[in-house]
C-alpha cells in the first residue's frame, strides 16, 4: 500500500529543506493505541522490543521507558521538528552518535530515523503507517547504496530485495534493511 500525505508545503520545505514536523506528528499518533502490554513486543529489527524502537546508538544502552513516556515522546518529537525547522541548522558540521557530519545530512538522518522507525512502531503495533512523497524520496536517496560505499559504511543491514514496481514506501524499507512484509510473529 502507497499512501501519501497531501498536504501545502511548509516555507522551509520550498526551501528544498525537508519538514520533518509531518513525520514526528505522525510517531506521536502511533504512541496513544499503544498498551503498556505491547511495549514488549517485536519489531522489524530482531534485536530489539517496541520499547527499545529508537534512533539509539547501537554502542549505547537501550533506552528505557519512563512511566510518562506518552507525555514526553510527543513533545520530545516535536522539539526535534522545532530544531530542524530553522535553516541554520542544515548548514555546517554539527556532530550525533559520536560522529561529525554536515548539517545537511544530519537533518536527512534525522528525517530518515522518524520515517523509518515510525514504520517500525506501526508495524510492530498492527497499525496502518503512510508517509509523504517527499520524506519518502528524501529517505530514499539517503539509503540507496552509492557505488563508493555499496556496503553503506555497515551502518544499515544490507538492502531487502523487492520488485522494481513496489511501493516507494515499500522500497524505502527494503533499503533500510527491512522485510516490508514483516509483521509480528510472521
């Protein structure tokens, strides 16, 4: 299934920057059908459990939950989204997970980080999951193996074979290392 969002662009996204307001919106939707029982549950990546489904460093311990996480995730997301909105912030090196990066491409991981792991809480709570066009493309060209670095650095799990004619956001998926047919106990 291929849905996408329609909605005007913000200033800043004309701007050729992407907004990643609709994609942290869209992980705070997911988090109020989401039990406490659940929060156990698997998800795409094997190692992990929806409670552990984050943008963690895999050198860092695994986040743990506070007891007002459905308060603070959401405003946590949308602090992330204020922060991206100002252009300032896609310019010059900044550093996160321990490594230096340009400006712009912290904000097309970080961007990457929200879409993907969004699908992984949708997934992994049996709850439908559609992201924009743009967001997508911009996921998209982040993930693609280049043929300087095929192996993508090691930091994603090798590409997922799917038909040439899948859905973007299919595609997008299998780049990141991902089954796009996963579900729960499948």
């Amino acid at each position: 299934m291929d849905t996408h969002e329609t909605s005007a662009p913000a200033a800043h996204e004309t701007a050729g920057l992407p907004d990643l307001e609709p994609a942290a919106r869209r992980i705070a939707e997911l988090l109020g059908p989401v039990d406490d029982g659940a929060l156990d549950g698997p998800t795409p990546c094997p190692d992990y459990a929806v409670r552990e489904c984050t943008a963690t460093s895999p050198d860092a311990a695994l986040p743990v939950l506070d007891d007002d996480w459905r308060e603070v995730l959401p405003r946590r997301l949308e602090e992330v989204a204020a922060a991206w909105r100002s252009p300032d912030a896609w310019t010059g090196m900044t550093r996160a997970g321990g490594i230096e990066l340009p400006g712009e491409v912290a904000g097309a991981v970080a961007l990457n980080e929200l879409v993907i792991h969004g699908w992984d809480l949708a997934r992994s709570t049996g709850q439908p999951y559609a992201a924009g066009e743009a967001e997508l493309r911009s996921c998209e060209a982040l993930l693609a193996p280049d043929e300087d670095d095929p192996d993508r650095g090691g930091i994603f799990a090798p590409p997922v074979p799917v038909p040439a004619d899948a859905p973007l956001l299919d595609r997008v998926i299998a780049l990141s290392g991902r089954r796009p047919d996963w579900r729960p106990g499948g």
